[in-house]
C-alpha cells in the first residue's frame, strides 16, 4: 500500500476536525512506515497510538454534532463504534503475534476517506454555523459582558 495523501475534498470547513483527520492520516502513514524494518514492539505503539487518538477524536466529533444539533448524531455514532470495534479486533490479533498490519491499513484508508467523505461532510455545515453563531455570541464578551455595557454604558 502506497502512502496515503491529503486531498482537498477530505476538508469539511472545519480546521479543527481537518487538522485531526490530518494527524489521523499522518498516523496512518507512520503505521505504513514502522512496519517495514521496525520492530514489531514499534508497530504495535504506533497501531496502539493510532486507536487511541481516533477515540479521541471521535468523542470530540460526537460533542461538536450534539451541540450544533445535528439530527444524525445517533447513527454517525453507531458508524464510529462499528469502526472502533472492528480497529480493536485487529489490535487484538497483532498482540496475538498475527500479522494483520496490510489489512489493518487497507481498512483504515478506505474507512477513513470514505467516512470524511460522507460522513463528515453530512454534518459539516450544520456544524460551521453552530461554531459561526458561538463565536458571534462570543466576540463581545459573551451574555454577561454584552447585558453589563448595555445597562451601564
């Protein structure tokens, strides 16, 4: 498998879900990199690194969709624990001294651009203008800030 590469279409207008689809990316093509002529004890941190800042990731998609109110939030989650599943599988087996990195690679690479793809960019407007609205509401100070000059300026 070649290194995986950026594309323009995996941007969802939302830098910092992008930069850790980014990061995700990177991950992936360190897992591509450790496995020819690393130790398997290298493999074995970068697949473990690579599980676990997606979990992270995604617990941090997950809140951005509920507070912007997404309708689907319920069902990307249910996509994001299928994934995870099947990710802590092929952990499972490479502890178990199997060789799964070729598939575990292939299946994050078709995953994850296809889930940005789709997934992703399904809530990333509704999203943006949450954050837009959050920031407006926010530039001046926030409620309070904005309700003490208004009554005492």
């Amino acid at each position: 498998m070649a290194l995986l590469l950026w594309q323009d279409d995996l941007d969802t207008g939302i830098e910092v879900i992008d930069d850790q689809h980014r990061r995700i990316v990177s991950m992936v093509n360190q897992l591509h990199q450790a496995r020819t002529g690393a130790s398997p004890w290298v493999v074995g941190e970068v697949i473990d690194e690579l599980v676990d800042y997606t979990l992270s990731h995604f617990a941090f998609e997950e809140e951005l969709m509920e507070e912007a109110g997404y309708p689907f939030c319920a069902a990307h989650r249910r996509a994001h624990e299928v994934f995870t599943r099947r990710v802590g599988e092929y952990r499972l087996r490479y502890q178990a001294g199997e060789d799964v990195v070729d598939e575990l690679e292939s299946l994050l690479s078709r995953w994850l651009f296809n889930h940005i793809r789709n997934d992703d960019r399904a809530y990333s407007r509704q999203v943006r203008r949450h954050l837009d609205r959050f920031a407006r509401e926010h530039e001046q100070g926030g409620w309070l800030a904005r309700t003490v000059r208004r009554l005492f300026h």
